[in-house]
C-alpha cells in the first residue's frame, strides 16, 4: 500500500471554489440592486447558487474523508489518542454553518423566481440574499478554520506513522 504524504492541494481548491461562489453572490446582488440587467441578475444567480452549492458540499465530503482516513489510519497501525476526536470536533461546525448557508442561498434563488414571476416583492429576495452571503461569509470562517485543524492532525498521524 502506497502512503501519499498530505500536499494541501484539495483544500484550497475548495476554498478557491466556495470563494468564487461567494464572489459571484456579491455580484449577483450588485446586479440586481442596479436593476439595470435583470437577464444578467438571474444568470450569475443560478450559477453563483450552483457553484456554491457544490462547493460547501464537496468541503462536507473532505473532510468526511479527512476523518476516515485519520480513524482507519489508528486502527490499522495501533494508534491511541483522541486524534479522530480532534478531527470531528473541527469538522463540526462546518456541517450546521454550511447546511445553513447551503439552506439561505438556495432560498434566495427560489424567491428570486417568486420575484420575477411577480408573486413576492423585491425587498423579500434581496434580505434573503443578504442573509445568505452573511451565512456564507461565515461558513468560509468555519470551513477555513476545520482545514487548518484538520491539517494539522493529519500532519500529526503522518508524523507518528514516519511519513
């Protein structure tokens, strides 16, 4: 079995995504405060939804993985200590923030459809996607924070394994 020593790769892809998500709900929202292009509004709504969408999702995977790894690691070579503990208590947060922030953007872009159709008022949308670039913003936080901790007790394993 070959041992692949921990790169960092992955972890800021993801945070490279959920950050174009972010960027594109900002966006989103200066375009449809300007009320100028509404074809535009709705396009980058969509896509910026979408992209951050996956992006929060995959980061939920990661660090699933992170923590697999970390528990089968133990096992498999007599590790003790509260190493997988460490890991799921970073990873946490992450999974209420960013189904939150998963929850609010999703709301945004299927009240903006409400709004559009005439059914809701405008004002309704833009606080919903106020909200959800305020959830966003912080399951960024949150997600950076889990990477790092994470990061680190990966380092450790792989320092008690002699990787």
């Amino acid at each position: 079995m070959t041992r692949q020593r921990y790169t960092g790769i992955l972890p800021q892809a993801l945070l490279t995504a959920v950050g174009l998500g972010l960027i594109g709900l900002v966006i989103t929202t200066v375009l449809g405060l300007r009320g100028t292009d509404i074809s535009r509004h709705i396009s980058y709504g969509i896509f910026s939804t979408m992209v951050t969408l996956l992006a929060h999702s995959m980061m939920m995977f990661y660090l699933i993985g992170k923590g697999k790894a970390v528990k089968d690691a133990m096992a498999e070579h007599g590790i003790t200590g509260d190493y997988f503990r460490r890991i799921a208590a970073a990873r946490k947060p992450v999974f209420s923030v960013g189904t939150l922030a998963m929850a609010v953007t999703m709301t945004a872009a299927i009240v903006g459809a409400s709004v559009d159709t005439g059914v809701l008022r405008p004002m309704v949308h833009a606080t919903i996607a106020y909200g959800a670039i305020a959830c966003n913003l912080a399951a960024i936080k949150v997600e950076i924070a889990a990477l790092a901790q994470s990061g680190r007790i990966v380092g450790e394993v792989n320092g008690l394994l002699g990787l």
